[in-house]
C-alpha cells in the first residue's frame, strides 16, 4: 500500500498526503480550479501517477490576490508585533525540520532527487532559511535623520525612516528546489509583513502544498500565503501581470524572466529576478586535487546538474589537466542511478521528459560540432529520465553545448595554460553572471580570481555552499537582485522617509 512502483515504500504519512485531495490555498480555504481543470503530477523515475492538482486560471489568481489583498489591508498580520511574526516564521522552520523525513520522500518522488539528499540539504536549508528570516522580523531599522531644507531657514526637524512591507507579493518557483526555493521566497516576505501569491513549478508542486499545511499549523493568518499550482503561460503569467500585485520575484529561465518583466510593466511592479547561469568553474596546478576532483564532480552532478549555479565549464590548468580528467572519469562512472527512494541511489532521474530530451539534444548538437563525449552522453535505460554523468571534451568557445545553460549533468571541460587576465576574458565569456569557483592553493591567485570573476557568488575550494547569510544571485543576465543576507530585504520594504517640521 505504501510500496511506490519503483519498489520502494515511503512513509505512510506520504500515502495519506497523495490520497489528497490535493489542492490550492486561497484565503486559507483549499480549493480546486474554478474551471475544474488539473494537472497530472508523476514520479519522474517511474512515471507513475502520483495524483493531480488543480490548474489554476486567471480566476483563480485573482480570487488569490484579492485574498492576499484583503489580509494586507485588514488582517492581523502586518499589524502584528515584530516578535510575533517572528515566531510564527520561525515556527515554519520547526515544523518543517519535525517533518522532514516525509517532506523529503515528498520531494524525492516528484522531482526525482535522492530522498536522503533532500533530508540532508533541501529541508534542513529550507528550515535555516525561515529561521534566519524570522530574526529580521525584530531588526527592521529605520534612521534618524537631519534634514537642512535649505529654503527654509532656521526651521528645526526631527526626520526619520521607517521600512513598510511591499504589499501583495508575486512568486513564480522552478522545480529543481521546489521546497528550498519557496523558502527562500516566502521566509524574506513573511519576515518583513508581506503577503504573497507563490506559483509553484508544474512539474513540482507537492512539497509546497504539504508546506503550505504546515504554515497553517504554524499560524500564518488566512490569505497572508497563496498557493497556486498551475501553468506558467496560464497560472503564472496571470500572477506576474496582475495589476494588483506589488511586486514579484521570480526564479528560472532567462528567457522567462524577461517574459516577467514585461509583464510587470503594466502596474510598474518592483521585479526580482534569479535567472540562470553557465557557471565557470576553475582549478589550478596546485590545487589539492583530492579535494578539487570530487568537488569539481559534485560542482556539476549535484542535483544531475539541475542547479542554476551548477559548475558547467570547467577551466583546469594544463599541467593537471590529464589527471583532473582522469579523476572525473572514475567519478562520473562510479555514481549510482536509481530512483530517488533508493537508499543507495547518489543521482536519480533527471525532472521530465522534457528536460531530458533537451538535456540529450544539447549533447547531441556539442558532439556534431565537434566535442566529444568522454563519458555518459546518453540516456540510461528505457524507464524514467535518466540521463548518465556526462563530461564533454574538445569543446571550443563557442558551441552551443559550452554557451548555454543545459540544466543537466553535463560539464564541458577545457584547459588554460596561465591563470591570467585571458582566463578571466573566457571564464566572464557568457552572458550570465552567477557563480563561480576556484580551486588553488595560493592566497594571492585566490583573491586575485574571485576579485576579477564577474559573478554573484565565488567559491574558493569548495562549491554550492549556501547559507542564508550570504546574499545570492547574479550580475548580468542571472538576475536583479539578491536573495538571502540583509540584501534581500530591500526587496520586500519599501522605505518611507518621516519629517516633522519643529519649528524655528
Ligand atoms: P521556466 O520556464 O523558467 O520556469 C520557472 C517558473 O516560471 C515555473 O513556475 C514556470 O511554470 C513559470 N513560468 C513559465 N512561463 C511563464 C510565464 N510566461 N509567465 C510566468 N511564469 C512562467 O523554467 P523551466 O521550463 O522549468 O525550465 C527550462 C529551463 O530553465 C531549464 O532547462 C533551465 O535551463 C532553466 N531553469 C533555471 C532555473 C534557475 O534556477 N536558474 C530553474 C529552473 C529552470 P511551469 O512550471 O508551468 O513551467
Ligand atoms: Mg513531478
């Protein structure tokens, strides 16, 4: 009865949840699709059915934005004392670390990541990421400020600052960190006393709606989170263009990012954006090679390369290059496929079908122009969307494969002679500008790189390190703006500025 077709069981908790019904949050009510319409959610390992949720249309955010509307203006929750807030907010980060074995098997078989990857990194993330929001609540300054005035002479002030919530917040999540991702949207706006409409990703929508339980149990107030589950053409265009959304963040494709950003013209909303990304990823002769090979594998197969930051061009200095290569191949071949339930499994299927034949069709098209597939370079079996651990050699500049983001467990690996201003030029040939890594052992090259590395992030001797401290996102067409750290709090707040004129 709990035996998924992959031949694992989850908990029955997991059970329970999928027998549903599974549905939106508006207004603190669960609801279906006004049209009655739904979306068929399946294991991407098995293609099982998991169950459907409701496809949300124009009506239906609407319905979602008048409800967060109405807990912004009315309810308890921007009038609530900071410290209040906070605590719920952080109670969001108990409640999810409390059910973190099933929220991970929740997220294993929608998305298809390891179960014991997710327990370990997506849930407790997501958990520190409420948690270290929920502090700002308390920490909202303002600044006393001394105005002269200058056509006012003689006139005395008391001026100062106040930080406000936006308002009604658009947020439109991807699917390779479903529950990571909503909390790195919603902890920022509840923490400041925003309200928010989340659009979760189609193709992942079940960890929001079992986190979505969980912040009700917290006591997040009716209509102060939405949760829509839908299309992006439909569901999601809806939120980014409705005239009475404040502001929207949004995380995924360039392409659609720009898609966003004109459709939040129509109402001037405030645009966060965290895009993607063709990260340079690179490693010198005297890096410590036990540590640069595994990391600069994992920098890449991480999550089958489904992270916006994944390291995919990989620069390694001449001298080592033959065995830095040799290192990867033992690594890529070594890495376990299977099913996300699977305790042994260290990489599972890849999201969709969709995204596994644009992960081949990239591979296909490197290796017409030219490159060579050293290992992996195809699908593995006939069932689910596996795809093996691929690293390309022989690529130049400017193919396809080296150039765009494939969102897939593919590196493309070169080799450069000095770490000079011409490597800087090629690892900051791309049009994104999200991360990057280095691996060496010398100070002055380390900081000289992360100095010169036209990225949000640098990371040196290791990659993928998150912490909600660290403000993340991208320079050029990875992004506006930053999430996490105090950075992202300008998003959410609007500053007012207060002057009270004393008299002369
Ligand atoms: P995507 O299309 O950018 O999707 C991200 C989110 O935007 C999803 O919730 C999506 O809904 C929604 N969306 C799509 N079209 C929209 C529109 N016109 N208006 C408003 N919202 C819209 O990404 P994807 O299709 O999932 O993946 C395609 C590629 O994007 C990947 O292969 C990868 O290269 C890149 N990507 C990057 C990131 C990142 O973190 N940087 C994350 C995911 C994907 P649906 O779920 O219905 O599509
Ligand atoms: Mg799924």
């Amino acid at each position: 009865m709990n035996k998924m077709m992959s031949g694992f069981e989850v908990q029955p908790a997991v059970t329970s949840f999928l027998k549903g019904p599974l549905r939106m949050l508006i207004g603190g009510e669960w609801v279906d699709a006004q049209s009655g319409e739904t979306i068929d959610v399946f294991d991407p390992a098995t293609g099982e059915r998991l169950g459907a949720v409701p496809s949300a249309g124009e009506a239906d955010v609407d319905k979602a934005v008048r409800a967060a509307r109405t807990a912004f203006e009315s309810g308890p929750w921007r009038s609530m004392q900071p410290a209040e807030r906070g605590r719920i907010v952080w109670r969001i980060g108990e409640l999810l670390l409390e059910n973190a074995a099933e929220l991970a098997e929740i997220e294993s078989i929608d998305n298809g990541k390891p179960a014991a990857i997710a327990q370990a990194a997506d849930i407790p993330i997501a958990a520190d990421v409420f948690q270290y929001h929920a502090g700002w609540a308390t920490k909202l300054y303002g600044r006393s400020v001394e105005p002269s005035v200058s056509y006012m002479p003689g006139m005395r002030w008391h001026a100062y600052t106040r930080r406000e919530p936006v308002g009604v917040c658009g947020q439109i999540i991807p699917w390779n960190f479903p529950l990571l991702m909503a909390a790195f949207k919603l902890a920022p706006a509840l923490a400041t006393g925003n309200v928010v409409v989340l659009k979760v990703a189609e193709d992942t929508p079940l960890s929001a709606i079992r986190m979505g339980q969980l912040m009700q149990e917290a006591g997040v107030p009716d209509g102060v989170v939405n949760i829509i589950t839908g299309y992006g053409e439909t569901a999601g265009a809806a939120v980014a263009g409705h005239p009475d959304v404040d502001k929207v963040a949004f995380t995924g494709s360039t392409e659609v990012g720009k898609l966003i950003v004109n459709a939040a013209k129509g109402n001037l909303k405030n645009v966060s954006l965290e895009l993607g990304g063709k990260s340079p990823n690179i490693i010198l002769n005297d890096a410590d090679l036990e540590k640069a090979i595994p990391g600069a594998a994992e920098a890449i197969f991480f999550n089958h390369g489904q992270c916006c930051t994944a390291g995919s061009r990989l620069f390694v200095q001449s001298d080592i290059y033959d065995k830095v290569m040799e290192g990867l191949t033992d690594y890529a071949k070594s890495i376990k496929l299977g099913p996300g339930l699977d305790p042994d499994t260290a990489m599972g299927p890849l999201v969709s079908a969709k995204q596994l034949e644009r992960v081949q069709g990239y591979v296909e098209n490197g290796k017409k122009a030219g490159a060579q597939a050293i290992t992996g370079g195809q699908r593995v079996g006939d069932k689910g969307h596996f795809f093996a651990p691929t690293l390309m050699a022989d690529v130049d500049d400017k193919m396809e494969v080296y150039r765009e983001e494939i969102f897939g467990p593919v590196v493309c690996v070169t080799r450069f002679d000095e770490a000079d201003a011409q490597l800087l030029a090629r690892a900051n040939d791309s049009i994104y500008g999200l991360a990057a890594g280095v691996w060496t052992r010398d100070l002055e090259k380390a900081h000289r790189l992360a100095a010169g590395l036209r990225a949000g992030t640098v990371w040196v001797n290791t990659y993928n390190a998150f912490d909600p401290s660290l403000p993340f996102g991208g320079f050029k067409q990875s992004g506006w703006g930053r999430e996490n750290g105090d950075e992202v709090l300008e998003h959410y707040l609007e500053p007012k500025a207060v002057a009270i004129a004393l008299g002369e």
